[in-house]
C-alpha cells in the first residue's frame, strides 16, 4: 500500500458518513440514513471499524500465522490465511474498513502477496492517527506526517536490501528469490515447487524481466496424485 493510497484512504475515512436513522440531513436523505460530523462521530467510529478488520487477520501473519476459517453466505467453507481471501469471503460493507480491503485485493492482484501487511500496516497507521487526533492534530497534519515517514522508509529500505536479482535468466537465482515467498504458503513443498516455477518463469522471461506476463505459465490441475508430483511441460 502507497502513501498515497493510505492518504486517500485516511483522508476519506476523516470525511465520511455512516448510515444510519435519524441526524440533520434526514429530510433530504432517503430513510435510513444519518449524518454524522465530527472527530468522535466519524474519524473515530471509522478507525475502530478498521481496527476490528485488522484484528481479524493479524494473528495469521507471518510464518507461524493460523489459517481462518470462514464461511459465506451460501455456507461454503473456506481455509486460508490469505487477507485477500478472508476480506473478500468477509463481504466488508462498512465504507472505511472496505477500502483497506480494497486495498488488499490490489496488492494481491499486483504483486501476489503482502496482502496481510497492507491490513495490519494500514490499521496500526490508523490507530497511532487516532492518538494524535485525540490531541487535537488536524487530519491534514497527520497526512502530511505519514507522507514524510514514508519518504524516509524509502530511504532506509534501499541501505538495508539483503539480496538483489541482477539476473533473471539463471534459474538458481531466481530460486533463491521466490523460496521465501514459497515456503510461507507450500511449507513441506516449497523445494519442489520453487524449482518448477523458476524454470516456468525463466522459460517464458523475455529479456527485459519488467515485460514478464504471467499469464504466459499456466496451471493444470489433474486429480488422483499428490502435489510431489507435479512436473513441468
């Protein structure tokens, strides 16, 4: 999640209204509605929605993170540990708390993974902002705030890489990479399964890796064996 997706997002949670009978404006709102205004009224009430959704995923971040399990409304069961997954069996409707599940889905559909930092990042930024509008910060100046660490963490991040893929045509390489990400989600797996995936992306890489489309490597799912035994063609 960007710094601008989260100032968006803090920016319209400061801003919004939530529906409900009643308040001021029900005579030129259809029924059911109410405005609500103020600190306490709506950034407040919005960050502890988000906080709530947070709480939900967070203890099944990181390598010892539990599955959850869920059912939707047709009773379908789902396990999983992925918060793209939870937020969207979940069917958020509260308008703050969907927009960090938005957000979430995004980072799933761009990069594959971090869906579960973006909503536990998203609902401690949005706790400590409580803290500090409770001191009388305008929202503008915690925005402006966040923005600055944000510039900061980006220069921190770039002194402290571990390992960088210089070459995407070596398959050992990018083993290296994708086993980290691999042994969160195939744990017991991850050894087999890394390697057929890098020799599928470095089969298909052309030569500018930003240019990668992964819909170049496909899945076939065929049953009556175990995962052990999935090859590459």
């Amino acid at each position: 999640i960007t710094a601008g997706e989260f100032n968006t997002s803090f920016s319209s949670i400061c801003i919004s209204t939530m529906s409900f009978m009643g308040g001021p404006l029900g005579s030129l709102l259809k029924e059911g509605t109410k405005h609500l205004s103020g600190v306490d009224e709506t950034c407040v009430r919005n960050i502890e929605a988000v906080r709530a959704l947070c709480n939900i995923t967070r203890t099944s971040l990181g390598p010892n993170g539990m599955n959850k399990i869920v059912i939707n409304h047709l009773e379908k069961i789902f396990v999983s540990h992925d918060a793209a997954t939870i937020m969207e069996q979940l069917e958020v409707v509260h308008p703050a708390a969907k927009m960090v599940a938005l957000a979430a889905k995004a980072q799933d559909e761009e990069v594959g993974d971090g869906t579960n930092l973006v909503v536990v990042l998203a609902g401690e930024f949005l706790s400590h902002a409580e803290s500090l509008l409770t001191l009388g910060l305008h929202p503008s100046d915690i925005i402006e705030g966040y923005e600055l660490a944000s510039k900061k963490a980006l220069q921190i991040l770039e002194s402290i890489v571990c390992y960088k893929l210089e070459d995407t045509g070596n398959v050992e390489t990018v083993k290296r990479v994708l086993r980290p990400v691999l042994s969160s989600k195939l744990y017991g797996n991850e050894e087999h399964i890394t390697s057929l995936i890098a020799q599928a992306c470095v089969s298909t890489c052309p030569r500018e890796a930003k240019y990668f489309n992964v819909d170049n490597v496909r899945v076939l799912k065929i049953e009556g064996a175990s995962l052990s035994a999935s090859q590459l063609i």
